[in-house]
C-alpha cells in the first residue's frame, strides 16, 4: 500500500505538469503560435496520465478492499482460535475422559470430561416452624436426592442462615422450589434456612 500512494503521488505530479503544458498549448494553438501536431502530442500525453492515475486510485481501492477482507479474516481466524481451549466453570478432578487427541469433536454434542468438583457442598434446607426448635449447630444430618435413589449422605448442621444472608439463600430455594413462596406468603412467620455441612 505504501508503494502504491507513492507511484499515485509520483504520477499525480507529472499529470499536473502535463495538464498545465496541455492547457498552454491548447491556448497558443489557437493563437497560432504552434502547430497542431505539437498541441496533440501534449494532449495525448496528458490524457494517457491522467488515465494511469485513475487506473492506479483503481488498485489503491482495490487493495485496500483486500486489507480489510484480510483483516475481518484475521479477526475470525483469532476469535476460533479460542475454541481451542476447553474451560469448566469451576475447579475439579477430570473423573471420565471420553475424547482423545486429535479427535474430531462438535458443539453441544460431544461429552468431553466429566469434572467432579471437590470443594466443600453446602446444603440450604427450610426447617418447619414446629421443628426449628429441635435444630442446633453441629447436630448431625442426613441428605437423599431422588436421583440417586438408596443412597444416604452424612452431613452436620453447620448453622442458620443470618438476617443478611436469607434474602440471597431465599431466591435460591424458592427458584427450586416454588411452594415455598407461596407458603412463605400465608404465613406471618419467618421461615428459617438451615445450612449443612457434609461430614468427611
């Protein structure tokens, strides 16, 4: 590009003295001060510059279209270059590798890994009036979850939630359950959240 701005600037220079000369002797052509043989000459070469200088703002443009379709190609090629790398959305231990190097894989379709995350699970329970009483800190527990049916997980109950923390918990516990909305609107009690600690 820089090559061709300066060919354009080169060429633009002598089309101006060649478009001056051309007007001079069109002007004593006239006066009958040259002949017309002398009058075309000049014209003809002022045309055939002024041709090459359009002929070049032609490539100018042309290669700029070029820099810019290289340049949204250079931004996609950078942009899938980040597919490349695989990120979980939290820290674990890779448990079951399903692909191998080089193996050809598709969005959404393929099982990579299977992370387990080892960071501490906390459970957030709601407790019935008539049974909070009954609920201190440290007080053994137990957890079943309907889809791993048989099992039983050891936990303890590490403490209920605070006055700050309830109204974050809250939103969780009712987006899984929403019953516990509706309950909450009849009743002028509050509904405490229990949270629990596994044991390990």
């Amino acid at each position: 590009m820089p090559a061709f701005a300066r060919k354009s600037e080169r060429l633009l220079g002598r089309t101006l003295g060649d478009r001056v000369s051309a007007q001079r002797y069109a002007s004593l052509v006239t006066q009958g001060a040259v002949s017309r043989q002398e009058n075309d000459v000049y014209q003809a070469q002022y045309h055939a510059q002024t041709a090459s200088v359009n002929a070049l703002e032609k490539a100018i443009a042309a290669q700029r279209s070029n820099v810019a379709a290289a340049e949204a190609n250079l931004s996609r090629l950078e942009s899938m270059s980040g597919y490349r790398l695989v990120k979980a959305p939290f820290a674990g231990v890779i448990t079951l590798r399903n692909v191998d190097v080089g193996a050809l894989v598709t969005t959404g379709s393929t099982l990579l890994f299977r992370i387990a995350q080892m960071d501490t699970l906390r459970i957030y329970v709601n407790v019935p009036q008539s049974n909070a009483s009954f609920i201190r800190q440290g007080q053994a527990a137990s957890l079943r979850v309907s889809n791993l049916p048989g099992r039983t997980f050891a936990g303890a109950i590490a403490r209920t939630a605070t006055a700050e923390e309830k109204p974050a918990l809250w939103q969780k516990m009712v987006g899984v359950y929403p019953d516990y909305a509706d309950y909450q609107r009849k009743t002028e009690r509050e509904i405490p959240i229990v949270i629990l600690d596994p044991v390990k």
